[in-house]
DNA sequence: CTGAAAGCGCTAACAT
DNA sequence: ATGTTAGCGCTTTCAG
C-alpha cells in the first residue's frame, strides 16, 4: 500500500513541467515527438493512471455513466447487468453506486446520490427506483420502474408494463378454470402495484367475474404482512383456488403458509407471482410469474440516456411484460 | 437539467463565506448556534449535497468502498450483493466500478481502476478477478477469488476451496456407481480452474480409478472450445459415463451437445459443473453443481478490508464449497 | 514547443 | 465566531 502515483511524479521524472505531461497523455497537440515519445515511456514504466476524481474536476466529461441504486438488491443487479453489457464497445465506463447503504435513510437518497455524483464524477445517470422521481438533476437523466408514469413530465422513464403482465396472468388463471381468482397487493404506495392491480381487475371484468372485495387482501410486499394476507385468504368460508401475488416473494410466501396450512399447490392451489426473479425458477414448485425484461430495459435506459447525451429529448418507455408458465399453477381441483 | 448547487451557491444565499458552511455542514465547531441553524436552512432549502469528488479529492476518508469488476456478469454481481448487504449499517456506501466495459482491452483492467479510484474516491477496494494480482495499490485491498492463492505474499485474498468442490463432485460420480468419469477443463491459466482439475484427479485416485487421459478434455470456458471438447469426449470409443465440467456454463453446453447426439441426461450420461449459477437451478434437468458461496465470499472480504482500514493485517481466506445435488446426476445405465 | 498560473468544489490550517 | 488562504490532482488558457 505505498503513495499514490500523481502526475508530479510522471513530470519530475520526466524533467518537464506538469502541463506537458497532461498533454502528451491526452494527445493535445503543441508537444515535440520526442517529448512525447519520453513521456509515454515514463508513464508505461511508473504505471500511472490519472485520477478519476481530479479528472473529473477540471474536465466536462468522464465518459462514465452513472447507475444509482438504493442498493444491490436482485432486481438492481439484473438491471445493472443489462446497462454494463449495453455499454460494451462504447466509449463509457459504468460506475454504481448504492446511496442508502450506510444511512439506513432510505428516504431521498435519489436526490442525494445524483447531487454527490452528478455534475463531476458520471457524464449521466440511470436511476433505479420505483418512487420518487427527482425533477430536476444536473446530468441528464433516465429512471427505470419510476412511480411517475404521469405523462411527458419530469425525466426520461423505463418501466414495465405491469397492468398487460397482471392482465396476462390473471387470464392465465382464468383459463384453466378458476373462478376464485384472489390478489395479494403490493405496496399501494407503489405506481407499478396499482398497475398490476388493475390488470387483475381488468382480465376479472373482461370475464365476467365479479371482483370479490374479500379476495384482495394487503400484501405490501412486506413478509409480514404477507404472511396474514395470506392466511386471512384461506380463512375465508370461500377460500380462492387461485391466487396472484403482487411479486415473487409474495407468491412464495403465499405458497409457504398454504403448505403450512396442509393445502398442496398447484393441486389445490395456483398461485402466481411478478417478477421472475431467480427465486422464481429454482422455487419448488418453479413459480408461474410475469417476468419483466430487466436486461431489456437496462439496455433502452442506455439507448435513452446515450441519446439525450446526444441532445435528444427524453421519452417514456414501456417494455412488455412476458407470462411464464411454470408449475405452481394448475386447474381448480375437481 | 440545472447547473449543480454549489457550496458557494448556498454561501451567498446565507450571507456567510464559503468555509462557514463547511463548518457548519460537517459539524465542526466554531460556529454560532445561530448561524449554523441558518445555514442548515439554507442548504435544505437549496437541496444541496456536497460533491462526492470535490470533498475526497480534500478530505482523508470518502467513506466509500469500492468494488471493482471487469463488468457486471452474474459471478460479480452476486459478489457485489454480499458485499452490499455486509456493508449495511456501517458508514460506508458501496461503489462499484466496471473498469474494463470501455477499453476492451481486459488486460490490466485491475491496475487502472485501481489507480484511476484509489488514493480520493475510495477508502479501500474489493476486487473482483480471477488473474492478475496487484502487488501494491494505494489503497487498502481485499481481492477475491485471484490467482494467485502463494502463501503470504501479495495483499488479502478471498477464495473458495476448488479442490475441494471438485473433489466432492467427483466423488458423488463415483458413489453413484460411475467408472468413466470426464473432466471438461476451464482455463488452464487460471488456478482456480487447475484446481478443479485437481481435485477431480485426486478423487479418482482415492477411489482407485486411474485416470484416462482420454478422459481429459480441455473447455476453457469459451463456448466454441466446450463444445469441441463434448462432442471429443462423445466420439471415444469407450466414452465416458459421467462429465465433471469445470464450470456450469460448460456443464449446460455439454447437456446441449449430449442430447444434440440423441444420449438422455441424466439416463444415459451425467454432468455436473460448479459454481452455481442462476441458470443452474433453471436449467431443465436442474444441475449437479457445487456452490460458491459468493454471498458469504462478498461479506468475508468486507471484514478483512474493514479490519485492515483499522490496521489489521492482511489475511488469506478460504471458503468452504458445497456440493449440490440436483437432477443431471444419477446412476450409469444399467 | 514548453511552462507558469488559474481554477474545478471543497476542507483545514491559520488569521482576524 | 468568522473569513482568508492554501492546496488536493488535474487540464487549460496564456505567456514566453
């Protein structure tokens, strides 16, 4: 762990000044061959690379692109997965960074982390969150799953379409039979969970199924609350033969209290989940679920944000939502 | 799309001088109740947040860890979770930097992140890499899963015991009544993958099976190289009964091959791999593998860096492997 | 063709 | 208690 290699030492053993270093790294003109050629050999043999940071300070741009994120979570990670392999080949470099990680506050990290970020360290941000949506930022801006679907207001947005997932699934459910279709919610708080709610409401409605009230219950994407949602649907007199959980881990735990309870799933009970998060495929028994193009939308949010870099004004997109059929739905018994 | 909201901006709207709202920001005294009530209005008022780089490019400690990859692939970002999660609750926020997704050039990738971060921007570093070994960094340094497992020298180091793995595999084949095990080699160059082989070899000759060098195929990760060496092991005129591939990738693409041939896995031939990644437990049949423990890995190299920015010393750590088994595994026909 | 000097946003001595 | 100054590592005018 020894000093850090700054460009004084590149100029000192070179016998030039500083400013004649910086331009012989970067290729400005006004240097002799000679010098350069020097120069360049000193940098190989000391190893130096220039400081990110001071960079940064003084130059426009980094060339690297910010994604921010409240921390590494799955769903965070895939996307992010999706943004780094959307820059290959670009001239960018992408740097993360989980702003709510040591404060616990998880309120208004958006705005901090584009306020200690933008403006120097990253040329643009790709902002992971699904419910503030700052107006303003002072690097262009893209936001994937925001709250805000509201229009052409606010920033460039990618999210999914999540009422054509639910509306997909419910369907699904409805198809092979059942008539007792419940709906575990997520967090009301949340855009996307209306969404799916909707969608639910919808594929019912489009079937002539009365929605039973008793059938949707809270789930908050919250374990506990989950866990009482779901056993306040199997209390029920008339108990639903299916449900649709808001997301993946309301879907598995649902299945988990149905199991404790002595119901077999999918045989006495479908349940179905959103989001297709990696749990989902290893579950047994592999979980029925809408799965959201996370790769995809990490891609467009790159495609968005290259382009507004670019001068281009900012859209909303949405991507489809894909149902996946797996093996925790089935028919209604008998 | 605003200009950045400077300690200047909020200076002048408070009547103060610029080294006043320092103080009053971090919390330093020598300023009047009144003053720094004042101040602190002003900056909620104005949204300002102090810049990340202006501040570490000043300051000692950023208070930030930084994890390094060449790009965000499935292993890393797994790695990046266990970091993440570990580093909740401490002052510490995560940064994650993928150093070589611009350039191409992977060769080195290691050194320049960690010079173009080191010293400012970052507190200590986590790298991710399966080859290079820095010697000396500016910085405190874990890395993870490195070549280079020599003893004492170098800096920290993370790693899951390979041979063992590899080992245990092996001989799950053998306990299933497997004769003609093959091993699909990784990449010679790398330790971690000759390890494998190792322990494979090591299990065969506790078992007292001696190894075929027929049997022996090299892989090397890439796709075109695997399946040469699938469709090598097949064409044998007494081919093996059961694949050991030195990583799950290679294991589905050997399955492919197999079955392209018309042989049923696991009836007719069984393959594990290692590591454990997401698309083994998809993978229809799931897969035989054996497990990283990427998240426990992330958290381990957390500590050790932790201790070593209080001035521990560096350690070298091993963990532990675990066979997992799945449904590409059984015993050989008849 | 080269170097001296200013300044990016901020903090830490050091005055006042 | 407050302000002035210097400087972190770098790039960029601007003189020489």
């Amino acid at each position: 762990m020894s000093r850090r290699i700054t460009i004084h030492d590149v100029a000192q053993a070179a016998g030039v000044s500083v400013a004649t270093v910086s331009k012989a790294i970067n290729g400005r003109d006004g240097v002799a061959p000679t010098t350069l050629e020097h120069v360049r050999e000193i940098v190989a043999r000391l190893g130096y690379e220039s400081s990110l940071v001071a960079t940064s300070m003084r130059r426009r741009r980094t060339d690297v692109i910010g994604v921010l994120v409240a921390e590494f979570e799955p769903f965070a990670v895939q996307l992010l997965q999706g943004v780094s392999s959307a820059l290959q080949g670009t001239r960018f470099d992408v740097l993360a960074y989980a702003g709510s990680v040591s404060a616990g506050e998880h309120l208004g990290w958006e705005r901090r982390s584009l306020s200690r970020l933008g403006g120097t360290l990253i040329d643009g941000a790709i902002l992971v969150t699904p419910t503030t949506m700052p107006t303003d930022a002072s690097v262009p801006l893209v936001a994937i799953d925001p709250s805000a679907s509201t229009g052409s207001d606010g920033p460039a947005t990618v999210s999914v379409h999540n009422a054509e997932g639910a509306f997909a699934v419910t369907e699904h459910l409805i198809s092979l039979g059942h008539r007792r279709i419940a709906h575990l919610r997520g967090r009301t708080d949340l855009d996307s969970a209306r969404q799916r709610e909707r969608g639910y409401r919808r594929a019912l409605e489009r079937a002539g199924i009365p929605v039973d009230p008793a059938l949707v219950v809270d789930g908050n994407y919250r374990t506990a609350s989950t866990t009482a949602g779901a056993h306040a649907l199997l209390d029920l007199a008339a108990p639903p033969t299916a449900v649709f959980a808001a997301n993946d881990l309301s879907a598995i735990e649902m299945i988990r209290v149905a199991r404790e309870r002595g119901l077999r799933v999918p045989d006495e009970l479908s349940v179905a989940g959103f989001d297709d998060v990696p749990e989902a495929a290893a579950h047994v028994p592999q979980l029925t679920t809408v799965r959201q193009p996370l790769a995809a939308m990490g891609a467009e949010a790159v495609r968005l944000l290259l382009a507004m870099l670019d001068g281009a004004p900012y859209e909303h997109v949405r991507m489809p939502a894909e149902l996946i059929v797996r093996s925790s739905t089935a028919a209604p018994p008998r």
